[in-house]
C-alpha cells in the first residue's frame, strides 16, 4: 500500500510537534501560542501542502454537513 503523507510531509509535521512542545510554535493568524496537538499537526500538514508536497486534500465532510444542515431549514 502507498504512503498517504510523503516523507517530507511527516517531517514538516515532526518539527510542528517539536515546536509546540518547545512553546515556540505560533498560530499564523493571530500569532497566538499553539498548545493544541491537533492544531499543531494542522499547520505541519498546511506547510507541506504549501510547499507541494505529497498530502491529502482537506476533508469536506464539514462542508457536507454544513450544506445538509442548510437544505433542510
């Protein structure tokens, strides 16, 4: 079975969790400190995919849901 994250990927994602744990790791936004690990892999994830990198598109099960929740009002 083939990778669903390149290498490079898991190590943009790697240095993220580094930087969380040092504190050092900053939302883009805001700026704000990142202390949660989902978000940490988040941005990990967003880097590669900005840089090309071999990872899956985001999931648009949040977006279906949203849509259902609007067709049914």
């Amino acid at each position: 079975m083939a990778r669903k994250y390149s290498k490079k990927a898991s190590a943009k994602v790697g240095r993220a969790m580094k930087k969380r744990k040092a504190g050092t790791l900053k939302s883009g936004r805001s700026g704000k400190k990142v202390t949660s690990r989902k978000q940490a892999i988040a941005i990990g994830l967003s880097e590669a995919r900005a840089e090309g990198k071999k990872v899956p598109k985001k999931a648009a099960k949040k977006k279906k849901a949203a849509e259902k929740r609007k067709s049914k009002k």
